[in-house]
C-alpha cells in the first residue's frame, strides 16, 4: 500500500522544502538572496549577474522536486518504506550496536541514522532486495546476502530508486528533472577534504554569479572539484572532510541536454564532518567496506583496487561508513581529564559535623602542609598543599559543620587519613565527575540575555588597536613555547624534534589542520567577536618547524 503519511503534496514530507519559482515584481525580494528589494539589487546590475543567480536557483528546486518525485514513486510503486533503508544499514554494519550499554545519546544516534537512511533511500538504497509487483520489471528477482541480483550482475547499475523512477517512469518527470536525474550518471563519489571556500568577494569561479565555491580534493584520487552550494559553504571549513555525490552543475538549464561545466553540486551528503585527525580512521573504515564489496563482486572489478569505482558502483559504501564513524564517536568513552598528580578528575565535597570548632582548628594547623589562608568569625578557609606548593584541597570550618574540597578521589582518601584523629563526624560526600559536566546539555551553560550584553558591552570597550597589539604578543610567546612543548599526540615528543623524521613530520602537519579546522570552526559558531582567538594564525606555527 501506498504510504499516506508522506503524500506529495504534504508541508510536512522528509523531503519537501522547495520554494516556488516567480518572476519578481520591482518591489519583491531579489532572487539573488540579498534580502534587498528586486529594483534595489539585481535588476539594477547587468543581466547577466541576475540571469546567473536565477538559474541556480532554479537548479535547487528542480533538484529538490526530482527527488521528492523519486521519494514517492519508492513508497507508490514498489511499495518501499523509508524506514526500511535503516533496517539495511543496521543489518550490513561490520558491527551491532549495543545501543543501551555503550551510546551517550541514543536519541541522537537515531536520529542520525533516520537522516541518513533518508539520503540513502534514494540514492543507495539496493531496492531489488525486495519483493515487489511491478509490470515494468518482468523477471523474478533473485538476491544476494547483499541484497543484488546475483544471476545478471548488469542489474548492479540500475539497482538505486532515482534510476528505476528514471528508466520506467520517465513521464513522471520534466525535462529538466530528468536532465538532473541523468547528469547523477556523471557524479563522482567519495569523500572529499576541504582545501577552500570561496566566497563572492574572493576567486569567484560561478561565472557572474555571487555565491560561494567550495574546492575539495578526493581523499583517494588527489582530484581537485568545485562544489557550487551555498548551504554546504555555510557548514563546512577547511580541512573538513565530506561524503557524497559530486553531481555535475548544469549552468545552463534551457539546453536540451545536459551541458556539463567544472563545477558541481553535492547530493546525498549524510548529516557529517569527519576531522583532519580522523582521516586515518575513516580511511581505514572505506577501505574495509569496500574490500568486502569487492570480494563479493569480483567479476565487475580489475585486480588493481579502485575505490573511486567501487564507491560509484556502490554508494550504499558512503552510508555504511558514515553510521559506522558516527557509532563510534558516540560511544567511545570521553577522554579523562586529570588534575597534576595524573588523577582522574573527580569533584568532590565532603561534610563533617563539629563538636569543638577550636579544637579542630588547632589540630587542623599542626597537621603537615595544612595553612589558614583566611579567618573571619564565621568560617576560617585552610589550604592543604603538598611540597610542590601544588594545592590538593580546601577546608571550610565553621562553627558546627567542616566542608573539604578536592578534585579527585585519591586525594579524598588521603584527606580521611589524616583526619581521622580530629573530633569530627563524618556526615556524606558528593561527587561530580567532570565527564558527567561535558555530556550534560548545554543549555545549562546558556548565558541569560543580560550576562551576554553586558559581556559584549564590556568587550567593546577595549580598544581594537591595543587588543590586537596584546594578541599577537601572546600568540607569538604561544607559538615559540608550543613548538618546544611535549605532545602526546606526537609521541610525547616536541615538535621541533617530532618534524625530523618523515612520520613524525606528517603527524605535526595533521595536528597543525586539527587547530585550525577547530578555530573556524568556532569562529564560525561564536562570531568574529573581540577575542584574541581570532588573532590566531596556524600558518605561524608552519613556519616554525615545517
């Protein structure tokens, strides 16, 4: 039976998010997406400016409505349910979640996997794995584990929805549907590094057009692609990897065929950025489900392995892999924060019942590495400190209650040793374990709309000039101190020294993108406020070791 919960026509379909297309009037907002008035903006430049912005425009919502129609002809002829691409990448992952005991957030696993499996029911989704009752298909379907037609592998390159809807029900759509539906034959699919974003005020290669270029570089091939996607360059920055179709941009729709250009468009990108520093990972991830592929079809593939070939034969791939990173960072531990002793870092406050204020103060001061740091009649504040002047926790005696604070459960227990001769009684413990603090919501961290105007009034106030000159001070003692610094992530090495070796030099230059993809990445989600943050240039510390 159809599926009534999706109708085409429905406002609240997966898909449907298209605008309808006009011919502006002097007063109506301008095509372009200036937000200015039609007669204020492009219908005072040269047509060509306006004719650019409005065919790509265009473009988004015959891409947008070929996939709608492709959506529903799944649900209307063959009976598909969209839940159903979800059940097939649960089933083919080289793993099965164990969702209650190790994801943080299982809502939001499912959630990815519903966004994911949507992109995928049209673009991958092997739909010959199901029974159907089609008169344009005239033979019964016989499949592979895989879900493919195992007697006549030709069927593997027709086996995707938007080709099915295009070779059997091609009156369902228009001319210019069916050219974008046919120029995804062209695509190009794999995962793609961020190089640049272009935007309409820097190297502007959409003709007269004014909308950003994205250049990305496939991780496998080392090919260079310009994708023309004004929501994709509001998400993305350099160093970003991405997933999906590279499907050729058609500039100029009113062709009778499909005229092919240098830039393109990403389709069925799922709902992810992979990080420089997990290139590595997610390579290991492709390569694996691709093997597996691969061995299952050998008989369509050369011995010498080309993943660019298997990701196009199977796009299926690109869904697999993104569940399957998406899995893993959702569930592996957060990593422990320590305090300097290499203990993991544990709030906690500890009350206790006084019967003789005076003489715990007394006993409290001849204890070793124990000092009053202030006294008032209320409360009198002891800091317990070690030989390294480093402080392991704070005392708060008042007249009938003594309250310690430390910051790891080592330090607690040591803390109740010596103590326990005091004349107190120990009454319960809390703890708040700083893992717990950065998986809570972030709302609970929201400033009030007061505290963030009075932050920015307080910013403002700090001349520019000498804001900056404090910055690159500080960024120049950051870069010479951090190239002379032990890592971790480089083998707890320095840099400086890390860099005379080839590996050792690749892992320095991955963890100089890991810095700058996270610092656009912030400047974009905070803003270009008054911060010495934006003062940040990675391209210094390149120039120190590389």
């Amino acid at each position: 039976m159809k599926n009534k919960n999706h109708p085409p026509n429905n406002k609240n379909h997966p898909l449907n998010n298209k605008t309808e297309s006009y011919k502006p009037g002097r007063n109506d907002p301008c095509l372009c997406g200036s937000g200015k008035k039609y007669k204020n903006c492009c219908l005072s430049k040269k047509e060509t400016v306006n004719l650019s912005n409005y065919r790509y425009n265009r473009y988004l919502e015959i891409r947008q409505s070929a996939t709608i129609k492709v959506f529903d002809l799944g649900i209307e002829k063959l009976k598909l349910e969209a839940p159903e691409s979800a059940y097939y990448l649960f089933d083919f992952l080289l793993f099965h979640p164990d969702k209650k005991n190790k994801i943080r957030n299982e809502q939001e696993f499912e959630d990815f996997v519903r966004d994911t499996s949507l992109l995928l029911y049209t673009h991958g989704y092997p739909i010959f794995e199901m029974d159907f009752d089609d008169d344009n298909y005239g033979k019964n379907i016989e499949t592979d584990e895989f879900g493919f037609d195992f007697i006549n592998t030709e069927d593997v390159y027709d086996n995707y929805l938007w080709k099915y809807c295009l070779k059997n029900y091609p009156d369902r759509f228009t001319d210019e549907e069916k050219r974008f539906l046919e120029s995804l034959n062209q695509s190009v699919n794999g995962f793609f590094k961020v190089l640049s974003i272009n935007d309409k005020n820097g190297i502007d290669n959409f003709s007269t057009g004014n909308y950003p270029v994205v250049e990305v570089e496939d991780i496998f091939t080392k090919k260079h692609y310009s994708i023309i996607d004004k929501q994709l360059s509001e998400g993305v920055v350099k160093h970003d990897i991405i997933s999906g179709l590279l499907a050729p941009y058609e500039m100029d729709a009113e062709q009778n065929s499909a005229r092919l250009t240098d830039l393109y468009v990403m389709e069925g990108s799922p709902p992810i950025l992979y990080p420089p520093l997990d290139e590595p990972l997610l390579l290991e991830m492709v390569k694996e489900y691709c093997r597996i592929y691969r061995k299952e079809y050998k008989i369509l593939f050369d011995k010498k392995v080309d993943y660019s070939k298997i990701l196009k034969d199977f796009p299926v791939i690109i869904y697999l892999v993104s569940v399957h990173y998406f899995y893993h960072i959702i569930s592996r531990p957060l990593p422990k924060l320590v305090n300097y002793d290499k203990e993991e870092m544990i709030m906690s406050t500890s009350a206790y019942k006084v019967i003789d204020r005076e003489e715990v103060k007394m006993k409290l001061i001849k204890l070793n590495d124990i000092r009053i740091v202030e006294e008032t009649k209320k409360q009198i504040v002891f800091s317990w400190s070690n030989e390294k002047n480093t402080i392991l926790g704070t005392i708060f005696l008042k007249e009938k209650s003594l309250a310690f604070e430390t910051n790891s459960l080592e330090r607690l227990e040591r803390f109740k040793k010596k103590i326990q001769k005091l004349p107190l009684e120990f009454q319960k413990t809390d703890y708040t374990y700083i893992n717990d603090l950065l998986s809570q919501s972030s709302k609970n961290k929201l400033k009030t709309a007061e505290a963030k105007k009075a932050e920015k009034k307080e910013k403002l106030e700090i001349p520019e000039a000498e804001l900056e000159k404090f910055a690159l001070k500080w960024w120049e003692d950051y870069y010479n101190d951090w190239v002379n610094t032990k890592i971790p992530a480089i083998g707890n090495i320095a840099p400086l020294e890390a860099v005379k070796t080839k590996e050792g030099r690749k892992k320095v230059e991955a963890l100089i993108n890991d810095y700058e993809n996270k610092n656009l990445h912030a400047s974009n989600k905070e803003g270009n406020g008054i911060n010495i943050q934006k003062y940040f240039n990675p391209d210094e510390l390149r120039k120190r070791l590389l």
